[in-house]
C-alpha cells in the first residue's frame, strides 16, 4: 500500500507544517524502509510465488519490521528521535514527535486492513494479524487510491505553496497511485528479491525527496 501510506504522511502532515512534508512521508514508509534494509541484510525474508501473476503479492517473513511490538517501537524511536531534533519548535516539538509516532504507526494500520493474516504481533510465530482487503484487489485499490487522493486534498488545502508546487506534488502522487495500480494488477513478477528490494529502497527515498521539495513552505 503505497499510495496509501503516502497519503496518509500528507494528511497527518497537515497538522504540523513547520515540519517538511517529506519527513512525515518517510515516517509513514518507515517501516518498508526498514523492512527492505533487512531483506538486504538477510534479517528478514520475502518469497515471489509462482503464481505470482495471478495475485501480485509476494510473501513476506517480517516480523522485525511488521510486528505489531515492532511497528509500536519503530514508532516510539521516531518520536523520540523527532522530540530531541525539532529543538527549534520549543513546546511545539511534542506535538511534532507525536504526529511523527503516528505517522510511522499509521503504515501498520494499513498494511493490517490490506495483507492476509501474516503481520505476526510480536514474533515469526506468534499470532498473526491481517484483515486481508488484497483478495478483493478492486476494493483494496479503491481504499487506497481514496486515502491517498484524501491526503493530498488535506495538505494541499492549507499549505502556502505556489501553483507549479501545487501542481508537482499532484502529478508526484498520481505518479505513485498509477505506480501502485500497475504493480498491484499487470506487473510482471520481479527479476528477483534482490532487484525488488533495492528498486523499492531506491523509490521511498526519491519519492520522499521529491515531496518534501514539492512541499516546502514559503518563508514568511
């Protein structure tokens, strides 16, 4: 999901704008930042199943990134680490560190209402969670392409950017929305874990430059 956890990196964004857009959207990835850096390092795996064509959904062995104690402490570390950075914002920096947690938390949420049960609560053999909206792949794609069209709306009504900025940050997110659509319904199945996980690594760190450049607020 995407366009979804972007969507939900502007919306919840939105609520603090002295904080770059493109740091909440990185906290809203985090966790498959994390979870690709791992597959890099061996920690954590992902398999393309043969039948790969037909349901587009690798499957994944996560538990360091996608637990639900895992998601939790990703998000306690963020807000941590935001509280200790945004010295400049004062009282304010609570209020930042708290939208960050939230940010990182919310991908959790998400990725919980699309996967098949295999989001584990606090193990590679505990419990495992997932309401499993991708077998219904039409609804799923609608939901997302709603959250992130909804996040977009939410940012762009209160931010201070000129027209071309307003008009980039928009093309970047249908960019990511047909990129999501495509990957999700006619891919053809990736070369191979590896090419998969350094593609993805390399697309949350563009997209995330992008869009905190698209996004920045004008001096006042």
């Amino acid at each position: 999901m995407f366009a979804g956890h972007i969507g939900a990196g502007l919306a919840i964004g939105s609520a603090e704008r002295r904080v770059n857009i493109g740091v909440f959207i990185f906290a809203a990835v985090l966790i498959d930042f994390m979870l690709w850096l791992f597959v890099l390092l061996g920690w954590e795996s992902v398999i393309i199943p043969a039948d790969f064509t037909a349901t587009h959904q690798p499957e994944f062995v996560f538990p360091f990134s996608h637990g639900l104690l895992a998601g939790l402490a990703w998000s306690a570390l963020a807000g941590t680490a935001a509280y200790f950075y945004y010295r400049r914002l004062e009282k304010a920096r609570s209020r930042a560190a708290v939208l960050i947690a939230a940010a990182v938390f919310s991908h959790w949420l998400l990725d919980a209402l699309v996967h098949v049960p295999e989001l584990p609560v606090a193990g590679a053999d505990s419990v495992m969670m997932g309401l499993g909206l991708w077998q219904s792949m039409a609804a799923a794609l609608t939901v997302e392409t709603l959250i992130a069209a909804a996040g977009l709306y939410i940012f762009l009504s209160g931010a201070h950017l000129s027209r071309a900025r307003r008009i980039g940050l928009t093309v970047l997110c249908l960019v990511v929305i047909i990129s999501t659509v495509i990957g999700m319904t006619v891919a053809p199945p990736p070369p191979s874990v590896i090419a998969m996980a350094v593609t993805s690594l390399i697309t949350i760190v563009v997209v995330c430059v992008l869009a905190g450049w698209l996004g920045r607020r004008h001096a006042s």
